[in-house]
C-alpha cells in the first residue's frame, strides 16, 4: 500500500526515517517522558536537561485530575519550568477536529497531545477505564485509499509507536474523560483537544561544572525567595511547602481533600528523581563527590513524596490519618531542607571540569 507521510519541513524525524525516539524512567510521568523525547530529538540528554532543575511549586486552585499535572509558573509555560536553564519553551493551545491537529503538526514539527486512554487502542486500559494521558504526534499521513493516520509515540508501558487511524486519536483528544471509579485520579477532568507545543531552540554543548554550579546557586534562590501568600497563585520554595503540607495537616479529617496531593506531588516526585540522577551521573563523571550528597539528599525527597502521596490516596481506608499527614509532611520537609543544605555544601567546595 502506498502512503505520503507529512511532517514539517527541516525537521530531525519523519515517517520514513525510523522510529520516533521514546524515554521513560519508571517515576517519570507522561509530561516528563513526551518532553524529554522530544529533547532527545533535538540531540539533547534529557536527564542533563530537566534534571538540572528541582523547585517546590502548589497552585491551590488549580484541578488536579490528570498524570501530567505541573502548575505552570512562568508565560513561557510548564516547559520552560522543568527547563529553567535551557531555552525551552511550551503553550497550551486547544483544536476540534482531525484538520485543526494536522495543521498544529505541520506548524510545530511534532506536538505532544492529551489523551484518553479509554480511546486508545494500545494501551491496556482501552474500552475499560477514562483516564488522561499524553502522547507525542510527529507526523501524518494518508494512505493510498485517503484515509488519514496519525503517528503516535507512547513511551508508556506497554510503549507504542506506530500508525494510528483518525478516529481512535481524535476521540481520544476530543474525550469529555468522565469521571471513572476505576481511576478517580485522572479521571474527571476533560480532555477538551488540548495540544501541548514546544519549542527547543539553540542549546549549550556538553554539561560543565561551571553549569552545573549555576543551575545550583539557581535552585537555592527558588528555595529561600519562594512565597505563599493569599494572593499568590502559586506558592513556591520554602515558603510554599510549609503552607502546602500545613493545608494538608488542616484537611486531614477529611480523606476526600487529600486526594489531589497523589496527582500533585507526583511532578515534584519526578523532578526530584531526576535531579538526583543528575547529580550521581554528573559526579561521578566529574570526579566530584561533592554531589553525592545531593544524590542522596534527593532519593529522600522522592521517597517523602512516595509515603505522602499513597497516604494522602488511601486515606478513606486508614486510620489515624491526621497523625499520619503530620508526620509524613514533617519528612517531606525534612528532606527538602537537607536537600537545600547539600545544595549550600556543595557550592562551599571548590570542584571543576569534567575528567
């Protein structure tokens, strides 16, 4: 059968050139797995890219019902936040039909779209559970009798990548995601065509010391200039996660309040493991132990959020939970601040290059 394949002109991927690239590490959710696939597209590691960065971020009013929540703090938007130190940059932007996302890929040489996976025929939860989800769509084509096909990439086990007909991705995109007891996480908020696109544009070379350093003295600021105050949409760094873990010790009698925290701290889970990673990669590569206490001091971080975000989930089965929301926030913010004080040992030490 013969097909024409379309994607945006001097682009690195197109349908005759192999498979998409694909990432995935097991903490990550979909949102840092789609972005870090397309870092990898333009030649970028994606652990040296989004592990560089780890910040503490709550928007209190925002809806939590979906894998890839991260509140967006700044207007180059949630990209930009997981990319603080590189120019990258992301939008939300929304479309109706299969013409409206043919015209997104052709303008962004591949997007990253919000999903249902009750829609999706390979993932395991087709036809049996609505639940968001995102996937990367680099390409379209039509094939020889006209029908429109979408390539989609899902890292996500099981991982797919493959041709898909317009009306599986397009139901998918479209989906209202109802509410489903089957998953009340991520579930319940619609997908409404939702497109996320993005832009890397020209990228520092090999990772240095001299950046690593930076993007630590960066990490600091976040955590001592974070606010929480009432008019703030966002409660960032220190302050924020105080004020975040003191909401949580306010509505602990009332398990149905703290089930967002799952979803929530999920980014902030993520973002930690890969700052970890970074650092015991980085050190080790650099001869520097001085960035095996922020390794470690980050495995703390990502397993506080591990014992949080279960608890806050299975509250209504629990007993006890008030008692239990106030310990577990107290490591939360433990580990953290152990965090921020590797951060200050490390820039106390004279450490250079890369053997």
């Amino acid at each position: 059968m013969t097909t024409t394949s379309h994607s945006a002109a001097g682009t690195r991927w197109n349908g005759a050139a192999g498979t998409y690239p694909q990432w995935y590490e097991d903490p990550l959710s979909c949102l840092q797995t789609t972005l870090g696939s397309v870092l990898i597209e333009h030649g970028l590691r994606p652990v040296e890219v989004l592990g560089l960065a780890c910040a503490f971020a709550f928007a209190p009013d925002d809806v939590m019902r979906e894998e890839f929540y991260r509140p967006a703090q700044s207007e180059r938007g949630v990209a930009a936040d997981l990319c603080p130190y590189h120019d990258v940059e992301s939008a939300w932007v929304t479309g109706t039909g299969a013409g409206d996302l043919v015209d997104l890929v052709e303008e962004h040489s591949r997007v990253i779209v919000a999903v249902d996976n009750y829609h999706l025929p390979f993932r395991p939860a087709y036809h049996d559970v609505h639940a968001a989800h995102l996937v990367v769509v680099p390409a379209w084509r039509r094939t020889a009798e006209g029908a429109l096909e979408f390539y989609v990439s899902d890292a996500q086990p099981p991982h797919f990548q493959g041709w898909l007909a317009e009306e599986h991705l397009v139901r998918a995109w479209t989906s209202g995601n109802p509410r489903d007891d089957q998953d009340v996480f991520f579930s319940s908020q619609e997908i409404g065509g939702r497109v996320l696109t993005t832009q890397v544009r020209e990228q520092p070379g090999e990772l240095t010391a001299d950046r690593v350093v930076r993007a630590i003295e960066g990490n600091v600021d976040r955590w001592t200039t974070g606010t929480a105050g009432d008019a703030d949409r966002v409660w960032t760094g220190r302050a924020g996660l105080h004020r975040f873990v003191g909401r949580l010790d306010e509505r602990s009698e009332h398990p149905a309040e703290l089930q967002p925290a799952y979803t929530f701290g999920w980014s902030m889970q993520a973002q930690a493991y890969l700052h970890g990673r970074l650092a015991q990669e980085f050190g080790h590569r650099s001869g520097s132990p001085d960035l095996s206490g922020i390794a470690t001091a980050a495995d703390r971080v990502v397993s506080a959020w591990s014992n949080l975000r279960l608890l806050c989930a299975h509250a209504a089965a629990l007993t006890g939970v008030p008692a239990l929301v106030l310990r577990r926030g107290e490591e939360l913010v433990q580990a953290y601040e152990q965090l921020a004080v590797e951060w200050r040992l490390a820039l106390s030490r004279v450490w250079t290059g890369v053997r």
